[in-house]
C-alpha cells in the first residue's frame, strides 16, 4: 500500500513538475498503469535519467569475466545452452572487425558478432497476440569486443515487452508464462556463458 501512494505521489509530482500538455497527460496515465508497468517503465527511466542512453535502458549485458575464454567457447556454449531453455539457435551474424587501418582503439567497438534464438511454437502465440512482436524477433544475443580487450555480451530487456502495456492489451496468463520463459532464457544463457553463476 504504501508502495503504491509512493508512487502515486511521484507520478503527481511528475506531471505536475512538466510543462507541456503531451507531457501531463503522460504523466496523469502512467497514475493508472499497473505496479508491474509502472515499474517497468521507472525502471527504465532510471538508466535514462542516470546515463543518457535509451538503447542501454532497453538493454541487459554481462561483461565476459574470463579473458581465456574465446568467442568460438562463448557462442558454442550459447549454442548448448539454447537446447536447455527450450529454444533453438537459429543463426548469427558477423558484424563487423575493425582493421588497423581503421584505427582501433581502447574505447572503440573493434568486433561484433550476433547470435539468433528462437521458440517457434512462442513466436507465433506472441505474434497471434500482436504482430508488432515480430519486430524483436528472433531474440539477439550481442557479442562486443572492445580495444582494451574488454568483452559484453548484451540482450534486450523484456521488461517492457511483458509488463508495459495495459489491459486493453492484456496478456494471457499462458502466453505471460511463455513469454517469461523466453526472458529467462534470455538473460540467463548469455550471463552463464559470460561466467556468472545462475541461482535457481
């Protein structure tokens, strides 16, 4: 309950702390939205107010703690790890490789690499539910290589894709099942074969 006031009075103060109308009405909406979707899009606030970055906000990674792991181990162990979460590994792509001649440096994403995953039998309950899913699918696994030799391996959030709509839009309690399976496969394949153990 209290949690609830909190955020009521937050919203309030939002809206009322904006200036423009679009802006008081987002605010007078967000009042009204579930605890589930107002948390979801707070939480995505947050890491845009603190660094900037929308795409980090809609982002998770894990930093590859062992630098004696290859690329080749990562994706083969994202590969085997698919088969464990009910998901098939159904393509990948090579960015790009930064050349000397292109100047690498520290700071610079000198190599990028892609992994596709995919639930068939989820994709279409999900794309049954709204086709506009499609434009997430299949589900990314990003595999960068910085100059310094620091390496991530970064997934989308689906926070917003599960909790940010309302029940006009409501999803099923079988395709919310569903659809939390995938988001835990997605976050857990690439962090275990970053190296971080998984508590179940």
């Amino acid at each position: 309950m209290r949690k609830n006031i909190v955020l009521l009075v937050a919203s309030f103060m939002l809206a009322f702390g904006m200036s423009a109308c679009t802006e008081m009405k987002m605010g007078k909406s967000f009042v009204f939205f579930s605890d589930e979707t107002k948390e979801a899009y707070a939480g995505m606030m947050d890491i845009v107010s603190s660094t900037g970055d929308p795409a980090q906000a809609m982002m998770k990674e894990w930093e590859i703690l062992d630098p004696e792991l290859t690329e080749e181990e990562i994706f083969d162990e994202m590969k085997d790890l698919a088969i464990e979460y009910n998901m098939r590994y159904v393509g990948e792509k090579n960015m790009f490789t930064l050349t000397e001649a292109e100047n690498p440096t520290d700071d610079k994403v000198v190599h990028a690499r892609i992994g596709e995953f995919c639930s068939l039998i989820i994709a279409k309950k999900m794309l049954n539910h709204s086709r506009f899913y499609g434009g997430f699918m299949p589900c990314r696994i990003l595999y960068v290589e910085y100059g310094n030799g620091k390496r991530y391996l970064i997934s989308m959030d689906m926070a917003l894709a599960i909790y940010g709509g309302t029940d006009k839009k409501k999803i099923s309690p079988e395709l919310l099942e569903d659809m939390l399976a995938v988001k835990k496969a997605m976050e857990e394949i690439p962090a275990i074969a970053a190296g971080y153990d998984i508590e179940d």
